[in-house]
C-alpha cells in the first residue's frame, strides 16, 4: 500500500507537463548553451532595426503599432530569466509550452493549446528557411520530450531552457540543430501585425 501511494506521488507531477508527454526533460547542459557570448550582437540587432528589417517588415510599414518582432523582445524583457518548471505557468517558474501561451495571448491576443502536443498541430508546417518572427519551433531531445518556443529573427529563438530558464537561443547551436523538429507557422505573418495594429489602437 505505501509503495503504491509513493508510485502515485511520482506519476502524478506527469500529468502536468508542458513540454514532456511522459516523461521529466533532461537538462540541456550548460555547455549546449554556447550562444551566451552573442547575445550582445542581438541587442545591437535590436537597437539598429536589424539587416533583415526591411526584408520582412517594410512592407507591413504603413501599419501603425509595433512589429511582431518588437513585441517578442518585449516579451523576452518580462520573462527573461524566468527559472525552468515542468508544469511552472508563471514567473515563478515556467515550461516551454506554458511560456508559448503567455507570449502569444499576452502579446498577440492569440490562444495556443497548453501542450507542446497540441501546440504542434497549430497553423501550418514550413520549413526551416522561410522562418520569420512568430513562427513557432519545435525540438524532440527524445522520443519523450518536446520543447517549443518561437522564431524572434535573426537566427534566435525566444524559450524556456530547462537548464537557464527563459532566454534567447540560436538555431544553429550545436544542441538545437541536431533536435530540431519542425516549425509551424500558427497565423499568417500578414495577418499577426494587423491584429498588432488593431491592439494598439
């Protein structure tokens, strides 16, 4: 009876995994985490409206209110080093999938399921090169674990490292590329700064 109880005990914190489906994620080691000493080149990025600014958001110009980029560094501002919490959904912690969620409703106005398996099933599939800012990426460590977080430009994207907490990470660090999934894209970029604009007005 008492092993059976502690058995419950253990199984029951499963349940309310965001980024896991059956199991506790192991921890992207700190060593994977090599992108830390680049991170000033993306605050420049950020200050100098960044090489890809006219690319991707000129033509969205004569819409008023910020960009979908803009509104991800926000974004990164409030929760950056939000600690990891399988099942965490607040600034006490928090998980890949829950972070997705505050990000995109607190941002955009827009709902995302509370997984990473049902976050999967959002918008449409693209592939890796036509990314843009709030396409979201996806990564399978194991056949167990998911993890999730959403394009910000220039080569990073914005999530909750089970080992750092919420950050900034590149695509092309070692760790991330060799578990790269897919990315999806879960609204029309066009039509995610519209909704920027009609918010800000």
């Amino acid at each position: 009876m008492r092993h059976a109880l502690l058995c419950c005990f253990l199984i029951l914190p499963l349940g309310m995994a965001g980024c896991a489906s059956n199991s506790t994620p192991p921890s992207d080691m700190a060593y994977y985490d090599v992108d830390l000493p680049e991170l000033p080149k993306l605050k420049r990025y950020r200050q100098q409206g960044g090489e890809q600014q006219s690319a991707e958001d000129s033509q969205f110009a004569s819409y008023s209110g910020p960009s979908i980029r803009e509104v991800l560094m926000d974004e990164h501002d409030r929760w950056a080093g939000t600690p990891y919490r399988l099942g965490g959904t607040n600034t006490g912690g928090i998980d890949c999938s829950a972070l997705m969620q505050h990000v995109f409703s607190d941002g955009f106005g827009i709902e995302l399921p509370r997984t990473t398996t049902q976050q999967v099933k959002r918008g449409k599939r693209i592939d890796k090169s036509q990314l843009k800012p709030g396409d979201l990426v996806f990564f399978r460590p194991s056949r167990r674990y998911n993890h999730v977080g959403v394009y910000v430009g220039n080569g990073y994207f914005l999530h909750a490292s089970t080992s750092r907490g919420v950050k900034l990470s590149r695509l092309d660090n070692v760790y991330w590329a060799q578990h790269y999934w897919q990315s999806r894209r879960p609204m029309p970029y066009e039509a995610m700064q519209m909704k920027l604009a009609m918010r800000s007005q």
